[in-house]
C-alpha cells in the first residue's frame, strides 16, 4: 500500500465521521422538532438552530461525496 493510498484512506475515515457526528446532531435535535405541536407558529420555530444543524450536515455529507470521487478517480487512473 502506498503512502497515497494510506492518506487516502485515512482522509475517508475522517470525513466519514463527520459525516456521522453531524447526523448525530441532527438526531439530537429530532425529538424538539417532533414534540413541536401541529398549531406551532412557524414564526416561532428556531430557524437558526436547524438551518446549522442541517447545513453543517449537508456540507459533510457533500465533502464525503467529493472526496470519494476523487479518490475513486485517482485510484482508476492509477489502475490505467
């Protein structure tokens, strides 16, 4: 195994948790937004916390994403 391939691995390892601690928040934070009753003004509901919570989600999932291409497009390359 080649010092790329154990960089690579280890760059998936740790963007892949944090894929799974940002989905950890977001479990967290279910339980509120469930409890929240059907007549709630939407005016009231906490923007803030559940756009940063589901944005910094999204953006680990998104780099995961990214980075597994790479890695697979490097890996093919290498293979040629």
């Amino acid at each position: 195994m080649s010092r790329d391939d154990e960089n690579a691995v280890m760059a998936v390892k740790n963007a892949w948790l944090g894929v799974v601690t940002t989905a950890e928040a977001v479990v967290e934070l279910s339980p509120v937004v469930q409890a929240l009753a059907d007549e709630t003004a939407s005016a009231s509901l906490d923007f803030e916390t559940y756009h940063r919570v589901v944005g910094t989600h999204a953006n680990a999932v998104m780099a995961l994403r990214g980075l597994l291409d790479e890695v697979k497009r490097k890996s093919d390359a290498a293979e040629e």
